[in-house]
C-alpha cells in the first residue's frame, strides 16, 4: 500500500524529515508516536499534500505509483480520490455548509473523478443512516453546519463517519485519540474497526508526553 523510502522534506526552508523509511501493507495498521515536534504531523502533510511541506529527497510509493513523480503534482482533493484521507487533529468548523450537502458533494466529486455518475438521492440518504450508525452521530448533525458547535468528541465521530463515507484505502488518523473521553474513545475505536478491510490501511499518529527529569 505504502512505501516510504530515505524522505527527507522540509518546512519554510527548515528540515523535519531526515531519511525516513517505511513500509505498510494492505490491511496493517501501523502506529506512529513521538513528542510534539517528531515529525508526524509533517509526514502526514506530506503524504495529502500540503503545499507547505518540500520534499527535499527520497521516494514515496502509494498503491503501486510514484507519488513524487506523478501525484505529488495533483491537488490535495484529487489525491483523496485516489484513496488518501486524513483526519485532522483538530477539525476546522465550516459554518453554513450543512454535513449532508458537504458530504455530497465530496462522494460526488470523487465518483465524477472515477468518471461515474452522481449518487442518487435516495442511495445517498441510506449510505448516510447506515454509516452514521457506525459512529453513533444522530440525524440532527447532518443538518448542521459541518463541526460547527460540535463537541471534541463529535467531531473525532464526524472524521471517522467521512472516512467510512469516502471509503479510502489509505487513511491517517492525527491523533484521533486526543481530548475524547472513554466512551467517545470506544466508539470512535469501534468505528474504525468496522471499517478496517484485507484491502484497507491505516497510520495512526499518537502523541508521547515526556516529562521532564526531577
């Protein structure tokens, strides 16, 4: 799914990433950790994307294709499309655009990518219930503006409901675990479980606290 050769990338001219290698398969998950400042939040940007992160060096294999040298040069939306999804460490609010028109909208742009027809509306609310279902979010939020008023809890529910929406091959939770209560943690953890396929992979990136020595 996944193989990460010597990266080296760096951030307004500052290196972050000094020769990482990794290797993931289909169906692993594997778990990131280290103390803020590590460079897991950077490889992750990397990976979607993010146009403020250079790489500098090395190779990065993505479903038997040469990010660097064919999607590294597409748009964050497109590379979603091709099966990369983040969940963000802190979801931004969009007010006024309800989850039910922003999730539409995401499942139709990736099936016109793909060259298929937009998704019914009456299969387009059934997908809806039934994923919802996975992550214990209730009707009402599918009307509300997306995050906006949610709670740290909801909206780590909310990026696994998008995720099992888009159906990804590859997804990167950030920290997914950060601010969430036992129960949220379960369901959140129960969630992703049920979406875990043979074909389907996973990082998780998990902060390490260092104390200081007394």
């Amino acid at each position: 799914m996944l193989e990460i050769k010597n990266l080296h990338a760096s951030v307004e001219g500052k290196e972050i990433l000094r020769g990482v290698n990794l290797t993931i398969r289909d169906g692993e998950v594997h778990v990131l950790m280290g103390p803020n400042g590590s460079g897991k939040s950077t490889l992750s940007n990397v990976l979607v994307g993010n146009p403020k992160y250079e790489v500098t060096e090395g190779s990065i294999i993505f479903n038997g294709k040469d990010l660097l040298a064919c999607l590294l040069a597409l748009s964050p939306e497109d590379r979603a499309h091709e099966g990369i999804f983040m969940s963000f460490q802190a979801p931004t609010e969009i007010p006024g655009v309800s989850m039910t028109n922003f999730m539409r909208a995401a499942l139709n742009a990736k099936r016109k990518y793909f060259g298929q027809d937009p998704i019914a509306a009456s299969d387009f609310l059934k997908l809806l219930k039934e994923k919802r279902k996975l992550v214990g979010l209730d009707a009402h939020f599918m009307s509300r503006g997306v995050n906006e008023g949610f709670s740290g809890g909801e909206r780590k529910r909310n990026e696994i409901f998008q995720m099992a929406v888009l159906e990804p091959l590859f997804s990167i939770l950030d920290e997914t675990d950060s601010g969430l209560d036992v129960d949220a943690l379960r369901i959140v953890a129960e969630g992703f479980n049920m979406l875990r396929t043979p074909q389907t992979s996973a990082m998780v990136l998990s902060l390490i606290h260092i104390s200081e020595p007394t």
